[in-house]
C-alpha cells in the first residue's frame, strides 16, 4: 500500500455508546477506500487533557494560552495527516458540552456527527451476553456477584455508556450537524440507511457489500481485545437483525432503572 498523505480532510464524528454497531459500522464504511472510520479513539482524551494543563501550577505560574491553543488547534490536523483516506470518521463523544465546546474553539472548521441509537436495554442485553460467553471479559475482572452488579457498573456516571448517553442527549439539540440512525433500522435495511447517510455527508454513495464482511482493521492496524476481553469487537460475517435472549435476563432493578431510554 503506498502512503500519501492527503490535505483538506473531511472530519465526520460517530456518536454511539457501546454495543451499538460501531464496529459493523466501521466494518461497513472502510470498505470504501476514501474513508476511514476509526476505532474507538483517543482524540478527544489528547484534548481534554492538553486544556486540563490549564490548570496546573506549571502552566499558571507561565501562563502562554496561545502557544497551547496553538498546539490544540492542531490535534485532529496532526493526528491524522499520515493516514492516506481523504475522509475520517472518528469514534468518540464529540458531542458531550464540554467536548462540543472545545471542538468548536479549537478545531473552527465545520463537522458532522453519525449518531446511532440503540435502546439501553438492548445494548445491556449485549453485555450479558459477552461476558457470560467470554469468561475474560474485563466485567469478570472485578469481584461482582451477579448480573445486577456488573450491569450497574457498566452503567457507572463515569463510564463509557453514561459518557455516550450525555453526548446523545444533546446531539438532539443540533440536529442541523447530526445524523441519527436506529441501530434496528441500521441492520434491517443496511443500504437505504447508508443511502441516506452520504446524503448526509454529502459524498456520492459507494456500492457497499453487506455480506461476507471484514473484521475492523484500520491502515493495518486491529483491536487488541486481550486488553478488553475476547470478542468485543467481533461482528458476525453479514448483516441481520438476531433476537438476543439475554434481554429476557436482565434483572428487574435494572429493567426498572434504564427501561425508559429507549429511541
């Protein structure tokens, strides 16, 4: 594969909690060779923790805001400038206020967010079923007794889950840069949902396959899922709907609890 960086790339974002389709989804658009949907990413961490500096006593004692929102400015520019694709979807919560925030002071160019939904039980029925079928997962890591705990945990304040939560949340208040897709509708009709999301993103449409598919592998590079847990991030070989039991398991303090976020 030969290497050439390209200028003026288009920045997209995917907004999802996990056990939405990420990965089919990435799976699906890096088939078209312009397009680069990423992994799970650290972009958003580099600048979070690049402004949270701003509140060190190095940076206060010597406070140069502009040499740092100099640096800033170029994350997204920088990060990418070796990858060959002329478009990048990013994975991650771009649309949280704090991390909407510093997008729009530090990147200044317009973007766009694919925003999948999927009702909270169902991605806590996926869950279930990863880490009772994957005895590694990093949730059998920690000493919880059963289902109840471990599904509380994955819904900690802190956690993944409740991190996309807030970023879907107020992705609905500017629906002008967002795109939503149901994850149901996403895996029943896979073609007109991608029809509509290059409409979206402005591109001319690209023939997709929705069978024998690739597992997630981004400019030679895959998931390391050792450090997770076996089979997070495996997707089955074509596209379809499959009824997951374990959403009849979910115990009824959860059901209670998270029942109502449904899109």
């Amino acid at each position: 594969m030969t290497w050439e960086p390209k200028k003026n790339k288009k920045l997209f974002f995917l907004v999802a909690m996990p056990r939405s389709g990420n990965t089919l989804f990435a799976s699906l658009m890096n088939q078209n060779p312009e397009i680069a949907c990423t992994a799970n990413s650290i972009t958003l961490e580099i600048m979070k923790d690049l402004f949270l500096l701003k509140s060190t006593d190095v940076f206060q004692n010597y406070p140069d805001h502009r040499s740092l929102n100099n640096v800033m400015d170029s994350v997204y520019d920088n990060y990418y400038k070796d990858w060959p694709q002329r478009i990048i979807i990013d994975r991650g919560p771009v649309m949280t206020p704090g991390n909407f925030a510093l997008m729009q002071q530090h990147f200044k160019r317009p973007f766009k967010c694919i925003v999948l939904l999927r009702d909270v039980l169902d991605v806590l029925a996926s869950y279930m079923k990863w880490y009772t079928e994957n005895p590694d997962s990093f949730i059998n890591r920690y000493n919880l007794k059963n289902d109840e705990e471990k599904l509380s945990m994955v819904m900690n304040t802190k956690g993944a889950v409740a991190k996309d939560l807030e970023a879907i949340k107020n992705a609905f208040n500017y629906p002008n840069i967002c795109h939503f897709v149901k994850y149901d509708d996403l895996v029943a009709r896979p073609k007109q949902e991608f029809i509509k999301i290059y409409q979206f993103m402005e591109l001319p449409y690209f023939n997709h396959r929705f069978e024998d598919l690739q597992q997630v592998e981004v400019n030679g590079m895959k998931y390391h899922d050792t450090i997770v847990g076996k089979n997070m991030h495996t997707i089955r070989n074509v596209v379809r709907k499959v009824n997951n039991p374990y959403i009849e398991k979910i115990p009824e303090r959860i059901k209670q609890k998270y029942g109502h976020i449904r899109f």
